[in-house]
C-alpha cells in the first residue's frame, strides 16, 4: 500500500513540471482544436540540437567511463529491444485480425527508442537533482538497432513462410526448390545488412552517433557547456508541445485499426519498462549501476520510436500500415511512456535508493 501511495505521490508531483506539463499542454491545444503549428524544419532542428547534445554528452562521459561499466548495461539494453519485439511477436501479431506485418511493424517501434522521452526522462530526474552515468546516450542505438533489425527480420521471415506455403498449397511449387530459395539464408544475410545501413542513415541514428563521436574525440567540452546544455530545456519543452499536440491529433487514426492496438498501446509501456528496470536491476547489482541509471534504462524500454523507427519501417516494410504503428506509437506509447516516468522512478527509490 505504501508503495501505491508513493507513486501516485511522485506521478502527482511530476504532473505539475515543465516536461509533463508542456506534452499535456500540447494535448489541450490539439482537443480544443488551436491552430498553433510548429514549422516542420524548426522541429527537426530541435530534435537535431536535441540528439547531438544527448550524444556529445554520452561521449564525453564514456571518455572516462569504465569499460565493464558501460558493456553490462549496453548488452541489457540489446537484449531489452530484442525481448520486448519477441513478446510483441507472440502478443499482438499473433491477435486474430492483426496483420503480422503491421503487428512486427508496430512492435519493432515499441522495442526501439524515442530520442524525446529519454530527453524528457533526462530532464525530470536532473530536476530532481537524480544522479545517473553520464553514458547513458550511448545505450540509445543498442536498444534501438536490435529491436528494429528483430523486427523486421521476423516480419520478413514470416512474410516468406507464407507465400512458399501458398505456393505450395496452390500445387505450383517445383520439387524443393521453391521453398528453399525463398527462405534461404542467401536472402536474409544482404537484407540484415541493408537494414543496419539505413538504420545507422536513418537522422536520429546519424545525428546520435556524431554526437558520440564528437565527445569521445573532438573534445567539444566548451561548446557543450556554452551552447547545448543552456538550450536543452528550452528545446525540449517546445518538443514536448509538439508531440503532445501529435499525440492528439494521432489519437483519431486508431479508429481506423483494431482495438488490439488501442490495448496494446496503453499497456506495453509499462510492460516493456518492467523489462528494462528489471534489467537495470540486474546491471546495478553487477556493476553498481545507479538508481538513475535504471529510470532512464527502464524508460527507453517504455518507449517506443518517433524519429528513426517510422522511417526506417516505412523504407522495409512498405506493406505495413503507417496508420497501425505510427497511430499506436505515437497517439498511445509515447504519453503512457512519458507519463510512467515517475513510476520508474518510485520503483528506482524502492528497490535501489536514490
């Protein structure tokens, strides 16, 4: 009982600071129907400044960071993605009036990570005064790369399985070629291949990665401190309108997909973030991994992609329904994520101690 009262104490309080009041903020407008608009470049700019200071700030913590440190919460963060598309492919793809594409399309977004609620989660707990490793950016591309490259993998496997087993149901199949040759493992080797190129192409990824490379060699430490850190709280408030007003607007398309969708959207964050404190758990026993750390780690398990995922989904998996994965993703996953913020962080304080 204890435990239910302080998270509805903390979710209570957080309601009321600026990163959850902005995307709030933003969801009034859209429901009274404001024609506030954001330019579209002005938003990809922010998110661009956004990304290069989550990753100029990873990368100079993991100058100093200790290897062994930084791999056991990486490797959990790989296996989080992985986990979290392998529930989905067993749970909404398998629900019956569920597209399989659309369903590993809508799942590999859930498994990735949202540059903007880790930013919005990074923001909260440095309100708080939260300590956290200053690496934590880099683990952004371990979680997201895997849980995409899962999903569009299996999507892919199965879309194969069910053409050669049409095929041969049709009695056209030649002998034992067809089915080979169609989910050989020529294929799949060049299509993995393709996916990590656009993944690591795809702008969240590249801009993440630069960010890193910056700080871990270019020694940005002075402009990082002049210009990216004054201006992270600014851009992301005007992100968190943004999306708030998006999530809105999105919440009309679901009409639009099965109500598995709607379910799913409202539940698997929580779910998903479950997994990630449980892996952040684990990380802190083995490594004195911080209470903070394991906020953030659970998280990005609780989002789901805004910004590289629908791209990179759109470009390999073109027969999936942008309505089903970006409406769920965006109208649902992202404020449930955003919201279950302090829920982590009640579980942190609990179970860790900040």
């Amino acid at each position: 009982m204890d435990l239910i009262l302080d998270i509805l104490s903390t979710m209570l309080s957080q309601l009321q600071k600026p990163t959850l009041a902005f995307l709030i903020g933003g969801m009034v407008l859209a429901a009274l129907g404001s024609k506030l608009e954001v330019p579209q470049p002005v938003y990809s700019f922010v998110v661009l400044l956004l990304l290069l200071k989550i990753g100029i700030g990873a990368g100079i913590s993991v100058r100093e960071a200790d290897l062994v440190a930084l791999a056991v919460p990486a490797i959990g963060a790989a296996i989080a993605g992985i986990l979290i598309v392998l529930l989905g492919s067993v749970t909404l793809a398998k629900w019956r009036g569920v597209s399989n594409m659309d369903g590993m399309a809508t799942v590999g977004l859930f498994g990735a990570v949202s540059a903007s609620t880790l930013a919005a989660s990074m923001a909260v707990l440095d309100g708080e005064g939260i300590a956290y490793e200053g690496f934590i950016g880099a683990l952004y591309p371990f979680m997201d790369i895997a849980a995409l490259v899962t999903a569009i993998v299996l999507a892919r496997m199965s879309a194969v399985r069910q053409t050669a087993g049409s095929v041969q149901a049709s009695g056209t199949m030649t002998l034992g070629g067809g089915a080979k040759s169609a989910g050989g493992g020529a294929w799949d080797g060049a299509m993995v291949k393709g996916i990590l190129i656009d993944t690591f192409r795809s702008p969240a990824i590249s801009a993440l990665i630069l960010g890193i490379m910056l700080g871990l060699f270019a020694r940005p430490d002075a402009v990082y401190a002049s210009f990216y850190e004054p201006l992270f709280r600014g851009l992301l408030s005007i992100l968190m309108l943004v999306m708030g007003m998006e999530a809105w607007s999105r919440l009309s398309e679901m009409r639009k997909v099965a109500h598995a969708y709607v379910l799913y959207g409202l539940t698997a964050p929580i779910v998903h973030g479950l997994i990630g404190f449980g892996i952040g758990l684990a990380a802190h026993h083995l490594t004195g991994f911080s209470a903070g750390g394991a906020v953030l780690l659970s998280v990005m398990a609780a989002s789901s992609s805004d910004i590289s995922g629908p791209p990179t989904m759109r470009a390999a998996l073109p027969e999936a329904n942008p309505s089903a994965y970006v409406g769920t993703s965006t109208g649902l996953g992202t404020p449930v994520a955003i919201l279950s913020i302090p829920l982590f962080m009640a579980l942190a304080d609990r179970f860790i101690g900040f």
